[in-house]
C-alpha cells in the first residue's frame, strides 16, 4: 500500500487535476486467500483509511472485478 501511495502522488490525471485509485480485491479478501503467509504480510487496512488520512482528495473506485482478480490471486499463490 506504500508503494502505490507514493505512486499516486507522482501520477495526475488530467481530469481536474484529481487522484484517483481504482483496485481489484479488499485486503481483508486477499488475508482469506492468502492465510498467514509471510510472503503476504498484510497491514488489516483499507486502503479507504490509508488515502482518506493524507493531505489529497484520492476518489477510490473499488473493488472492481472481484471474481476475476480472485481467481488470478489464488493461480499466483498456488505457484508460490
């Protein structure tokens, strides 16, 4: 979540100058698919929480495409 907080930062889109962050699964769906993983260590946070607490107006649209980002997460962790 860091990382594409940092990144939102460097990214503008030229629609009033706004933020937007579009996502595909909440962190508490993929906590289910991954388990305790320590490849996966997640943060329990929304990402609502993470980007409503800073300085900028972030539009957040999501989940978008669940079934189809599930079915990729659990093909990924499967390999793992």
């Amino acid at each position: 979540m860091i990382f594409v907080e940092n990144l939102i930062k460097w990214l503008k889109f030229p629609r009033k100058n706004e933020d937007k962050v579009v996502y595909g699964l909440e962190e508490s769906s993929l906590l289910e698919l991954t388990g305790d993983n320590p490849l996966n260590p997640t943060m329990s946070l929304s990402c609502q929480t993470v980007l409503h607490s800073g300085q900028k107006k972030i539009e957040i649209l999501g989940p978008m495409m669940e079934q189809e980002i599930i079915i990729a997460v659990e093909d990924y962790w499967k390999r793992c």
